[in-house]
C-alpha cells in the first residue's frame, strides 16, 4: 500500500500520542502536527474508511490504531530512528540537528536501504535520544525506563532518553551534560516546586533541574 508522506506522519503521531493504546483526541493531534482541528478530522475520516483501515475513529471518543495502521507507523519510526542514528554515527551531525533531515528522508528510502543502513551500524538498539529503533520485525523493544521528576534521593540511575525533539531542549541538555549512558545520584528533592538537586558521575558540581526538565529525561534507576 502506497501513501502519503501526510498519512505516514498522522500513523506516528497517533503512535506517539497513544500511550498503551489509549484514544488520541483530535485536539492532540492537531496540536502536535500544527493543523487546525478541522482538517485533522477529515484526515481521520478519510484513514478509517481507507482499505484496509488504518484507525479506528469515532467522533468525540478519540482515535486508535488498527493492526494494519500500527505496523505502518512503527516502521516510519524504524527509518526515522535508524536515519538519526546513520546521520550521528556516520555523517558527524549532532543529535540536535537530526530530527527534521530524518523527517524528510523517512518516507523514501526503500527497505533494502533500511536494511543496510541497520548492519552498518551494527544493528543499534536506540538512536542517538536513547528512543528505542523498533527491530526488523516490527515490534517495539520493552523499557523499564520511568522520569527522572519520578525519583527521590538517595537515588541513583543511568539516563536513557531525552524526550523532546526541539533543539534548543537538546543543546540545553547535552551543555548539562544529561546525554544517554551518564550516571546521575539525586541528591535532593524541593517538596515546594518539586526541582531536583542531583551530581552527574565523575563530576563534582551539582545540577538543580526543574520539572520542565526532568519530566523530558527518562533514566532507569540502578539498585
């Protein structure tokens, strides 16, 4: 089935936005995508009698993926994490000047591509904002991973992904130094604004990061 670059970019959104499987309200989409509430509703329109149909939709209740509608979004996100990676590794672009070239390229390139690109790189699990590449056949790789804002001192962990593609967001982080792989020791937790004071490992100053932070970063607590 052929389709458009729009339909593509609306599968993933969905994909995004439905956190285990739950509707996506057109407002949410409209607001990710930036396209009037409108519109969207006529692309979902469309999506659902589509055959086979991508989406379940049903006005005023929300949108979720059908089976069909699920394989072809985690495939675009196969490519797009898979070219993020491809442009880090092999290209020297920084992970904050990635997202839009990957966007651009995701709904061209064949599977023969995907696939050389995947041994290339060695078959990486997670591209260069620790977002998890999902593997050749489709299926999206579990995470134990929960926000750094859901943890409390003494706690320790190791940062896994940034969860924001903006890269004014990404150069702030990488300048703290919060990239995936570092290891972090919360040191405080304000009970007033919820800001967390924590030290990076191998580094002897102190961060304190707010909530407009730390609900981004996603770690898994080392016991």
């Amino acid at each position: 089935m052929r389709l458009s670059h729009a339909i593509q970019d609306y599968l993933k959104t969905i994909y995004a936005l439905g956190v285990e499987g739950r509707p996506v309200s057109t407002t949410a989409i409209a607001r990710r995508l930036g396209i009037a509430p409108a519109s969207v509703t006529g692309m979902l329109q469309r999506m659902a009698s589509m055959s086979p149909p991508l989406i379940h939709y049903r006005k005023r209740r929300g949108v979720t993926l059908t089976e069909e509608g699920e394989r072809i979004a985690l495939e675009t996100l196969r490519h797009h994490r898979l070219l993020e990676t491809y442009l880090v590794v092999n290209l020297g672009y920084s992970w904050d000047a990635v997202h839009e070239e990957a966007c651009r390229l995701e709904h061209v390139i064949s599977e023969d591509f995907e696939r050389r690109i995947a041994e290339a790189l060695g078959n990486p699990e997670r591209d260069p904002h620790g977002d998890p590449i999902p593997t050749p056949d489709l299926t999206m790789p579990q995470s134990d991973s929960c926000p750094l804002a859901s943890l409390q001192p003494p706690q320790r962990a190791v940062v896994r992904r940034v969860c924001n593609e903006e890269p004014p967001f990404l150069r702030h982080i990488a300048r703290l130094g919060l990239k995936p792989g570092v290891r972090l020791e919360v040191l405080e937790r304000s009970a007033f604004d919820h800001n967390l004071r924590l030290r990076l490992e191998g580094h002897e100053d102190e961060l304190i990061l707010g909530p407009a932070v730390t609900e981004r970063i996603y770690v898994e607590v080392i016991s």
